[in-house]
C-alpha cells in the first residue's frame, strides 16, 4: 500500500494548532506509517506539491498571500480540512473586522511605534478589508473546530479520513475546546 500524502498549512492563526499536531507524541510514528509529510511548517519544503490527499489549514484568510495560497492549495488538494476556531470561523483574526485596514495599520505602525512610527512597506502581509474563515474563500471538505482541537480529535479525524471515512465530530470537540 503507497502511503497518502498529507500536508499541514498555517495561515492567520497562532500555530496552536499544528502544536496540537504535534501533541500526538508516539502517535506521529503510526501516522508516518500511512502518509508523507509533504509541506507544513514542519518540515523544509518551500513549494507545496500537486496531489495532495488530505491539507489540515489552520488560520483565516486575511491577507492577499493567505488569499492567493489557499486558492492554490485547494486546487492541488484532494480533502481540504479546516482545522481550528480560526479556520473555521476566522476567530481571533476577525476580531479586527470592525476596523478599516488603515485604521490596523495606523494602530499598529504608528500609535504605538517608538522608534521609526511608520507602516513597512515589504515586509508585512497586504491585509484584506476582512479576516474570513476558509470555507468563505474554497470549499471545504471536513471542518474542525477547537481553540486548538486536540491531539485526540486531529488523530481521529486523521484516521478516518486515510481510511476513506468522513469523521464524525459532534460529541468529539466544540468550538474554543
């Protein structure tokens, strides 16, 4: 049997979500067993792969870069999961939202700035006018939520999808859990 190839992205989040991943411990070595790592900030690739069988997305969409990545990844992945609150629902990253994006930058580069107040110009990410959770943008195959989920919810979901199940997670996690 040739191994599935998994990825793992991280977009608008704070990355809890690939250290749930990584809180799977001894049960990273049974997962190896049945896929590749082959993207994530994980590991060293710089180019994500065509055919990907399963993409965990963690984070919202919220700037042009998230924007222009996850259309490439759902057009190069077979099973797209939305991993956490975030991706879900743009959580946290949406709790700018209310603000126009010049108003973010001002706040963040100019009010509070000490040294040299002003906005980067290469450096930072061009923001969208919003933050949006991923299924706003590509479809999404599985949803995850959970502020991170946890080891035991991405293992399963994991195991199901590689054996061709689509996981059942009502009693299994809950939003910010």
């Amino acid at each position: 049997m040739s191994k599935k190839q998994l990825a793992t992205v991280w977009l608008d989040g704070c990355s809890g979500c690939h250290m749930s991943f990584l809180d799977m411990d001894e049960r990273l070595i049974e997962l190896a067993a049945k896929v590749d790592l082959v993207y994530s900030p994980l590991v060293d690739n710089k180019e994500f792969p065509h055919d990907v069988d399963v993409t965990l997305v963690e984070g919202a969409v919220s700037s042009e870069e998230d924007l222009q990545k996850i259309k490439m990844i759902r057009a190069r992945t077979k099973l797209l999961v939305s991993l956490g609150d975030c991706a879900v629902t743009a959580n946290v990253p949406a709790m700018r939202n209310p603000f126009t994006v010049s108003s973010v930058y001002d706040r963040a580069y100019r009010e509070t700035a000490t040294l040299t107040p002003g906005t980067p110009a290469e450096v930072i990410p061009s923001l969208l006018p919003y933050s949006r959770p991923v299924h706003e943008v590509v479809p999404v195959d599985v949803f995850v939520p959970g502020c991170p989920p946890s080891a035991d919810v991405i293992f399963y979901t994991l195991s199901e999808l590689l054996e061709g199940r689509q996981p059942e997670l009502t009693s299994k996690t809950r939003f910010g859990a």
